[in-house]
C-alpha cells in the first residue's frame, strides 16, 4: 500500500503549536511591540544576535555545501544573502545607533543560550540531510517574519518614534525579509510533500528543538543571562 500523505510546512507548525505560539508570542515579543522592554535587555539581545546571526550564516553556507541541485544550492544562497546582505548589515548600523560598535560585537562572549541554539543547528546541519538542516532554520527564517506580522496585528503595538524597537519591528515586516521567509516557506512544502510518516516525526523532533531554542534566547535576552 502506499502512502499519500503530503505533509507541508504547516504540518510541522501545527505538530509544535504550543511551542510555537510559545516562541511567536513570547514576553520579550510583546513587550518589544509595547514599548515596554528594557532597553538592557534590549541591547543584549542585540549583541547575541550579532553573534547568532554569523553562525546561522555559516548554516546556510552549509546548506549550499550539502545542495546537490541548482534549485537547492539558489535556495541556500538566497538565505545566506538574506543574512549577510540584508539583516547582518541593517544588524551592525542599528547597533551603532544604539550606541554599539562593530569592534565590540566582534569580542563579545558568547552566551549559552547562542552557543546552544546554533550549535545544535550546526550539528543537525552536519549529521543529517539538506532537509534536516532547511527544518532547523525554519523557526529562524520563518518566525521572525510571523512575529513581525503579529506584532503589527496587535491593537496595543507602539508605533513609531514613540517606540525605540519600531526599525526592528520594520525590518521583519520589509517585503525582502517577507519574500525570504515565503521562499523558505515553498522549498520546505516542495520537500515534506515527498517525506513518509516515519520521516516526518523525525523533522518534527528537529522543528521543535529548535522552537524551544528560539524560546531560550527570548529568555537570554529578557533576563539578559550570560
Ligand atoms: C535568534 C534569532 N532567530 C531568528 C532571527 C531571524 N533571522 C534572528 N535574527 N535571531
């Protein structure tokens, strides 16, 4: 008998809907689109976020390394340039406007909860597949984008120069930001399509690590831990 399951990318959210609201609409979130996040908490999310950022880009040069198409290897390439050409250079100029340098981004230690999430990303990347490594991104490609829309849905969200995180919030809801997360969103629908159950849950077990991870540097940032 064979099976006709085709799975998508909102089978995964689904199978991880409490984790992922969780991570979506977490306090650090809210209180970022209310205007009522601390600003050290603020700042040190940023600074991890740098760090962060330079591993994810090396996940997506990795992404390119294990591409056996040309279809695979553009989709790699169009993360590893929404990173490095898009967010990471808006990342350093918005430091600098919070009054952070590049230097001091380049010597910062690296807190647990970043070494965690990108490590883990990394490892997956290397002991399994493209798809494996396309599923641990997904929470980082994906959610951002989602978080923006959420944020800019909500009645109580500050806007504007009333709000110091409002270029933040605008980076996640710009259409190139948008337009990557809906590339990632059809290169894993186009993939799980042809997955089997069995392998499904194994993506599922990958998906919601790395949901959680998101959730852990949501706490790193919020309690500002080292
Ligand atoms: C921790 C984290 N996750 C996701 C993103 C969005 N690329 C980010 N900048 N930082």
């Amino acid at each position: 008998m064979t099976d006709t399951t085709q799975y998508r990318f909102d089978d995964l959210r689904s199978a991880c809907a409490e984790d992922w609201r969780a991570y979506i609409r977490h306090d650090f979130v809210a209180q970022l689109a209310d205007a009522t996040l601390p600003r050290a908490s603020f700042e040190h999310y940023l600074k991890q976020d740098y760090l962060f950022l330079i591993h994810f880009a090396r996940a997506f040069a990795l992404a390119a390394y294990k591409s056996r198409t040309l279809a695979d290897l553009r989709q790699a390439h169009e993360g590893l340039k929404a990173i490095v050409d898009l967010e990471l250079g808006l990342h350093v100029d918005y430091c600098q406007e919070w009054g952070i340098r590049e230097a001091e981004l380049e010597a910062l230690p690296e807190a647990r909860a970043t070494m965690a999430y990108t490590r883990y990303v990394l490892d997956t990347g290397h002991r399994g597949d493209l798809l494996d490594l396309h599923v641990a991104l997904a929470p980082c490609v994906i959610g951002y984008g989602e978080i923006a829309n959420w944020i800019n849905q909500r009645p109580s969200t500050v806007r504007g120069a009333d709000n110091p995180y409002d270029a933040w919030i605008a980076m996640y809801a710009s259409t190139e930001f948008q337009d990557a997360m809906r590339a990632e969103q059809e290169w894993l629908d186009a993939r799980l399509a042809e997955v089997t159950p069995a392998r499904f849950q194994e993506l599922v077990m990958v998906f919601r690590d790395a949901t959680r991870l998101e959730i852990d540097f949501w706490a790193m940032g919020l309690e500002r831990r080292a």
